[in-house]
C-alpha cells in the first residue's frame, strides 16, 4: 500500500549462476561454539520449501501463544501485505515479529520473499556474530539475557545491543542484495516494508524501513493504558531522508492532487513516485537516494509494557483505537508482552 504512481517495470535479474551465502534454519544455529555442519544450497532450498511446516511460526490469520495476527483484502487489488510471528524463534524465550507491506506490481511476491528469507537471514547474520565475539573472548549470549544480569555488567548489555544492531543491519542488506540477483522476481519497481521485532527476555530489538508502524501499549502510573510509538514512518519528506534523496539526484516533491503525499521520483522522468524513502527493492530508485539499511532500535521492557502492535500504513492508531483505512488492504499483528493471553477474533 502507499507505494508507487507508476506501474511500470524492468527486469534486472543477476547472474543465476550466483550464489549466495546460505542462511540456517533456527536448528542449525550453532550458539557458543558449537560444532556447526556447512549446508549445502540444496539444503537450503529445502529449508525454505518446509518453512510452512517449522513450529510456532505462524504466518496466516489465527493465534498463536503470544500473539495475534490478522489481514484483510482492500480495494485495491491482490493483498499486498505479509506477516509472520516466530516464537522459540532462538533458545530461551527469543521470538521473532514481522509485518511486510509490498508495493509495485510484484509487491506481494516481494513482501512474501521477505517474511520467508528476512528470518532466516537475521538468525544468520546472529551466529555469526556471536561466533567472532566468541572467538575473540568475550561474553556469550544464551538466549534471554537477564534484566539483573545487564545490571551487574553494563558492558555486557552494550554488547549485547551491539549484536543485534550488526545482525541487523547486514541481514537487512544481505535481503536486498538477494532481491536484487533473484533470477525469477522482477523488484526493479517492486518493493515492500519491513518492521521486525525481536523479543528476548525482557530486551526488545527493533529493525524497520518505509512506513509500516509499531506501536506499544503501555500502563502509566495510573494504570490507564497509552499508546507509545516505537517506529518513525520513513517517508520522503523527513529532512533527513531528503537531504540523502537529493544529494543522491532523487527527486522529492507532492503531486497536486495529493498534496499530503511527498514521493521519491525519477531525476529525469515522473516516475516511480516512491511514497517511502527506505525499501526493499525499488532498485530504479537505489541510486538516487532510497536505501534499505533499517532503523534500529532497543528497548527494556517492564512490567508495565503490555503488548506490541505492528501493521501495515492501512492501520491508523488514535489512542490505542485502530482505524481501518477500507481502500487499501490492512495487516494487523499484536505480540502480548505479558500474561494477559490472546484476545478471541
């Protein structure tokens, strides 16, 4: 939802004798030094052919026990949205949230790429991390990380958010790289959003690009429940967004018929008009000024933070009320932070 003007596509397929880095699946991550057998690309085409099958991983409406998640057809056309929650994502109480709005006219084959790969990619992308770390004598993270414990050593906190931002950070791009040279899905003006949450214990990391939202419901010392914005839409017209767009040759401006719409456009042609300034995919506009590197973020939670929101730009929050935008399609999924189980559809 939200994405192009202009419907118009070109194929930029890579090389299909390239091969990338194969991604494991959460049972071959091999945590504090553990023995590790390579995987062959075979292997990995299986693991993501069985995906469907992997437990607590839930990528279609129902509940799960955390979370619900919820999608619905708009008026405009094939849903272009995704989503996925993952518990027992990593040991110890590690769970894995993703919602995923595509846009252009392959949008929902990109959307549906990225829930299936992202995961894997961020699990990845962790272990190896975690492996240099340990190779370099420093502390091993085993799942959750205790509050208390963080307490006693602040600089194991530290390195903790370290790791996930890196994780992070070079999963994000390993996506979009793989999008890129993919032999069979045309991404040239095709894209979608990602906001991705990763819960462990009481840590909550956070990566996002273009204007999918999380929110957070939250008691304040009145015990009323308040909304907290987690995420900040990346969209074209936040200066820092469009200082990088212009300075890449982008081109940034509104249409007069939609006046509130700031869009990314072509240096020498109205065209896409990207209504996000971070994507994945999008690759006419990689050169002028939108990018996929994530917003990464990091948050302690107590017992106050109750559940977690995240959805696609066809929901609108207004103190904790969700708004149904009817004309275009809606994704909608809630991860309980607590005890409080999951509400009834």
């Amino acid at each position: 939802m939200g994405g192009c003007v202009s419907t118009s596509s070109r194929s930029t397929s890579g090389s299909m004798g390239r091969r990338e880095e194969v991604s494991p699946t959460c049972c071959d991550i091999g945590f504090c030094g553990q023995k590790r057998t390579k995987r062959t690309f075979s292997d990995h085409v299986i693991a993501l052919h069985h995906l469907p099958s992997v437990p607590n991983r839930v990528f279609t409406n129902g509940k799960s026990r955390s979370s619900c998640i919820f999608t619905q057809q708009g008026r405009k056309g094939i849903n272009q949205d995704a989503m996925i929650v993952w518990e027992d994502f990593m040991p110890e109480d590690v769970t894995f949230c993703g919602v995923f709005d595509g846009h252009g006219p392959h949008g929902h084959l990109v959307a549906r790429k990225v829930r299936d790969a992202l995961p894997l990619k961020l699990l990845s992308s962790m272990d190896s991390c975690q492996s240099r770390q340990n190779g370099s004598g420093q502390t091993c993270f085993k799942g959750s990380l205790k509050a208390a414990d963080l307490e006693k050593d602040v600089s194991a906190e530290e390195r903790l958010i370290s790791l996930w931002r890196e994780a992070f950070m070079k999963s994000y791009k390993a996506m979009d790289k793989e999008l890129r040279s993919h032999p069979n899905l045309d991404c040239f003006c095709s894209g979608s959003t990602a906001v991705t949450i990763v819960k462990q214990g009481s840590n909550l990391f956070m990566g996002y690009i273009g204007d999918s939202r999380a929110v957070m419901g939250s008691k304040d010392n009145n015990d009323s429940m308040v909304a907290i914005q987690l995420t900040v839409d990346l969209k074209p017209d936040l200066p820092r967004e469009a200082e990088r767009i212009k300075r890449c040759k982008g081109r940034v401006f509104a249409l007069q018929d939609e006046p509130e719409v700031c869009r990314v456009w072509l240096p020498f042609d109205d065209a896409p008009g990207l209504a996000m300034a971070r994507a994945f995919g999008d690759f006419c506009l990689k050169e002028y000024g939108v990018i996929s590197m994530p917003e990464f973020s990091h948050r302690l939670l107590t017992e106050k933070d109750q559940f977690i929101v995240l959805a696609s730009d066809g929901v609108i929050f207004f103190h904790l009320t969700f708004y149904l935008l009817n004309s275009g399609h809606i994704t909608c999924l809630v991860f309980f932070i607590t005890g409080m189980g999951c509400i009834e559809q």
